[in-house]
C-alpha cells in the first residue's frame, strides 16, 4: 500500500467505501437549548449502525434562535436510513417517543422542498397521536410558500409538527481510521477530528461521541453473526491474528464515521478531520475502511478528499 | 416592473363605474391606444377607460410584470383588480367595492380605505389596506357555499361587518377593530384581530382548522364557545414571526411567548374551530 504524508503521519492511499443513504434533518426546537438537547439526544439513542439499529442518526449542530421557524432554541438532528422507505418508520417512531413526548418541543422540517428529493409524511402520520383532537395548522396558501403543520394536543399543552418533513439522497459510511501509539493520544486525536467533522454543515457522526472503537467488518465465524469487530485492526491480537493490518508501534486504533445529505460534505468533512486528527502527537498512521470497492456505491479517496495538502 | 399610471379625470361619481379591466391580466400585452379603449360599464352603459381615466407609462408583455398605479381617489370604482392572478396594483388613495374579488395571484396595495366585498372569495396573492375596510372583506358572495380559500388580507385600520363570512382558507390580518359577525361561518382560513372585537364573533363557525385570533379586546363571545384552557402555544410564535416579517407589523412580536385563552365552537353548529384571546395584563 502507497502512502502519503500529512503533517508527518502516514495516510495510506486507500478508499472509505461509502453507501448511498436517505437522510431526513429534523429541527427540534423547545422552550430553551436543555430541552431541545434533550429530545434530540433521546432520539438519536440506539442509532449508530443499521447493522442492528433502525437507522443511524446523530446531533448535526445547534441552533440559535434566529434560525428556527419558531424564534426559540433548536436542535439538528439527522436519520439516515437504507432507502426513502425504511426511512419512514424510525422517524415517526422516534419522534413520536422521544419527541413528542419531550416537554416544550416542537418539529420542523429541515431539508426545505427544493432540495429535497422527497416529502415524508411524518407529521402527517404521527397526528393520529391526538386522537381527532389533532388541529391541522395552514400556513401561506396562495402568497407563501404553502406549510402545514400539525397541532396535536399533550397534557403539557400543545405539541407542533410540520406535516412533512424534506429526505434526500445521502451518503452513509464515510470513515477513517486512525492509528496511534496509545490509548490516550489516539482518542485525543479522534476528538479532535470529530470537534472539525461537526463544523461541516449536514454531516453527522453516529457512533458513540462519533467514534466506533470496535470497526466492523462483514461476517464472523458464527453463522447467526452476520457482522463482528475488525479483528485485523486490534492491536489486542496484532501477533496472533493471521492477517493483522495493525502496524509496529501502533497500540490503539480508533475509527471515524460519518454520514452526510451529500457526497461533497462528506469528503469536506473526511478531510477536515484527517488534519484535525494528524495535528495529535503519537498519530502513526490514517486509513480508511472498504470493502475492496464491492459493496458500497461510492469510493471516497483519502488523497482526494486531502487535496493538494499531502507532504 | 414596467409601471402605467391611471391618472382619474372625473371624480365622486354618484353612479360607480364598473373597471375589472384595471388588471394586469388585462393590460398585459396591449398598447396604450388598446388600453385607453378598454370597455367599462357606467350603469347600464359601455364605456372607454379613456373616458375616465389619463393613461400613461409603460405596458408589460407578461401579468407578472405590469405595475399599474391608480393616482387619487378611486373610491367611486369598482372590480379594481378583480381576479387578477399576477402582476401588481397600487391605489393611491381610496378605492371602491369588490377591489381583488377572486383574484388568485400578485398583490394590491391601496394606500386609502376601500368599500365592501374587497377580496372577497380571493383564492390567491396579498392586498394591503392602509386604511379601513368596508363590509364582507374576504367574504363569500350571497348564495356561495365558500368565501376566501387562499391568500392574504392585511387591513390596516379597522374592518366592516361580516369579515372573512365563510372562509375556507387563507389568512387576514385587522389592524384596528372588527365589526360584528367576523368570521361568520368560517370552515378554516385564518382572522387576526389587533384591534377590538366586536359581538358574534365567528358565529356558526365550523373546523377545519377555522381560527381567530383576537390580540385586543373582545366585546363579548357567543355562549356557543366554549372555554378550555390558558396556555401559551408554540403555533402562534409562527404566525406572529409570520405577521412581522413578512406583512410588516412589527408589534406582532410583543405577543410571543404570551398566554392565549383558548375557546371552541360555534358548538351551536357542533363547530370545533377556535378563537384564541391574548390574556391581558
């Protein structure tokens, strides 16, 4: 395997082979920033892999007051699921559990029309909720753009929910692994790389604080598993696992994974943070996880995603 | 905008002169010659347009493009815009009855007051009124099952009786005081009062999301409505960010985060639409 330099540390001239996703953004707003933390943490929970989870989703950012339909503090999160489809059922599910739920919330749609590739009516099953005291709410028919939402009653008072909710084409996979000397700096340096993921608007991390320490790799040897841990990068059994990829040195390995509404913000967001990543002392070695480019739709080049920066 | 001025030659005519040829729609394409022989109707005769008004400026190949501007009072001239769908109205001055009748698009702006049946049955586009409104603003035509269905009213001043009587979609705004009978057999759309509501308001209300919202006083309700809660629902920060950003009525926003009384009815008709009353204090 060739390999690059960034900052000194070895990038190896490899693909993260990614899969094409639908992801929905919903905006969560509510009475303050706790709240709207709240609801969107609860209904992103149990949501890192589609391996054995409904969806993956994550917290995409915050967000202030001026930018939410409804002036108070809100929440971005985004659900990436398989197929427009699959899409459908997490979403009303976790909204109507985690969200609803939720005191003071409210949901907006966060992908607006024109760049969604579909409208999911999430609202518009989740009215049901009321009971036939659900109240349709119509906003700028014929001089706005044309919203509905509705108003469904809850014993705190009123919950409000845009009836559709915007989902397009995404990219799901996007990773890199990163190799270092240690435990410690090699978690320094995923933070850091998560800290500058998070700064690319409609990029999300779904793993636990954005990193997955155990990889994945297809199959096992057990026949009711159909996906284990990425034996050949545990530095655990560097020496007795037949095909160890983990190199001298290296004592800790963690993996980066990212799922964006689009391949370009994915590529921005794997490059943002490589250099975040490569800045740790005690970083030996980046790389990414594929499958010999057969599963996955697209192959995300770390030397393309890096530009003109590789030393 | 490619704008033609209107410029009146008369005024205070005692029998009205009919004009939905003052329109975008209508004006769109023509020359200024063409525009001057537009028929209007006197009572019972076909007139020109030229007869009435001084045409000038510049004719637009597309609706969407034709500014028209009335200069002065028009209050004795009817149909104004009436189903106008694109293309943009101003009167300067007063303007008179069924001003933006079953118009569906474009906007009409009237810096006076207006007489009864403005918007009315309106599915489209956003008339503003700086002064008062007549009667039957946004109102359904006797015999009609279904008044405005889409689009905006905003009234600056005060509105006549009956407003918004059998509306079905849309939204209109009061500035000052609403007469009685406002929203009158509403079946959904939406009426702001900022003003002082007047008696039997949105008698025979049905649902259907029928709405009003009465951020001053309110004379007396019907018996019909019925009381269920205070509260302070987030529905309304969107219709209030709605009023100040996009119609411009900055002092919407000092109702945000306000506790509403909220009320359902007309259950004399088993109505489950709503009026919401700010709580004062």
């Amino acid at each position: 395997m060739e390999m690059m330099r960034v900052n000194g540390v070895e990038v190896e001239d490899t693909f993260a082979e990614a899969f094409r996703m639908w992801g929905c953004r919903v905006i969560i707003t509510a009475k303050n920033q706790k709240w709207a933390d709240t609801a969107a943490m609860e209904m992103t929970g149990f949501a890192t892999s589609v391996i054995m989870c409904d969806c993956e989703a994550g917290i995409e950012r915050r967000l202030s007051e001026d930018e939410t339909p409804d002036g108070r503090p809100g929440t971005a999160v985004i659900v990436f699921a398989h197929s427009k489809k699959t899409l459908i059922e997490p979403l009303v599910r976790r909204i109507g559990q985690c969200v609803l739920t939720c005191p003071t919330t409210a949901v907006y749609n966060g992908i607006p029309e024109e760049e969604a590739d579909a409208m999911l009516d999430i609202g518009k099953r989740l009215r049901f909720f009321g009971d036939g005291y659900q109240v349709k709410m119509r906003l700028g028919d014929g001089w706005l753009r044309r919203r509905r939402f509705w108003r469904i009653p809850v014993m705190e008072g009123e919950f409000l929910i845009e009836e559709i909710l915007g989902a397009k084409k995404g990219v799901g996979g996007g990773n890199f692994i990163i190799m270092g000397v240690d435990e410690d700096s090699t978690l320094e340096a995923a933070e850091r790389a998560v800290e500058a993921i998070h700064r690319v608007p409609g990029v999300i991390t779904p793993f636990p604080g954005g990193l997955c320490r155990s990889g994945s790799k297809v199959g096992s040897r057990y026949p009711f598993l159909r996906a284990s841990t990425n034996t050949p990068f545990c530095p655990a059994i560097k020496h007795t696992y037949p095909e160890s990829q983990v190199p001298e040195g290296v004592n800790s390995i963690i993996e980066v994974v990212l799922n964006g509404l689009d391949e370009a913000s994915v590529r921005r967001a794997m490059a943002e943070g490589i250099r975040a990543a490569v800045e740790v002392e005690g970083v030996k070695r980046i790389t990414a996880v594929n499958f010999g480019g057969k599963l996955g739709k697209y192959q995300i080049y770390l030397r393309d995603c890096l530009g003109g920066e590789v030393s | 905008m490619m704008e033609l001025r209107l410029k009146p030659k008369v005024s205070g005519l005692s029998i009205p002169l009919e004009a939905e040829v003052i329109s975008p729609d209508v004006i769109a394409g023509k020359t200024l010659r063409e525009v001057e022989e537009l028929r209007v109707y006197h009572g019972n005769r076909a007139e020109r347009l030229g007869e009435y008004f001084e045409v000038e400026g510049e004719v637009a190949a597309e609706p969407g493009e034709q500014l028209i501007v009335v200069e002065g009072d028009v209050s004795w001239v009817k149909y104004i815009g009436a189903g106008m769908t694109a293309g943009k109205v101003v009167v300067k001055g007063d303007a008179g009855m069924h001003l933006g009748s079953k118009m569906s698009g474009g906007e009409i702006i009237v810096e006076g007051s207006v007489g009864d049946w403005a918007g009315a049955e309106m599915t489209g586009g956003l008339i503003r009124i700086g002064g008062d409104a007549g009667d039957l603003l946004g109102a359904a035509y006797r015999g009609s099952p279904e008044g405005m269905r889409g689009g905006c009213i905003f009234v600056e001043g005060s509105a006549g009786y009956e407003t918004g009587t059998g509306m079905r979609r849309g939204l209109i705004v009061i500035g000052g005081d609403a007469a009685p009978f406002t929203g009158a057999h509403m079946n959904g759309g939406v009426i702001f009062i900022l003003g002082r509501a007047a008696k039997r308001l949105g008698a025979q209300m049905k649902g259907n999301g029928s709405l009003i919202i009465c951020l001053g006083e309110v004379e007396e309700l019907l018996p019909t409505f019925v009381y269920d809660t205070t509260y302070t629902p987030t529905f309304m920060r969107i219709y209030l960010k709605t009023l100040s950003e996009k119609l411009g009525i900055k002092r919407a926003e000092e109702y945000i985060g306000r506790p509403f009384r909220r009320y359902r009815g007309d259950r004399a008709v088993g109505g489950d639409g709503e009026i919401l009353v700010v709580e004062r204090g």
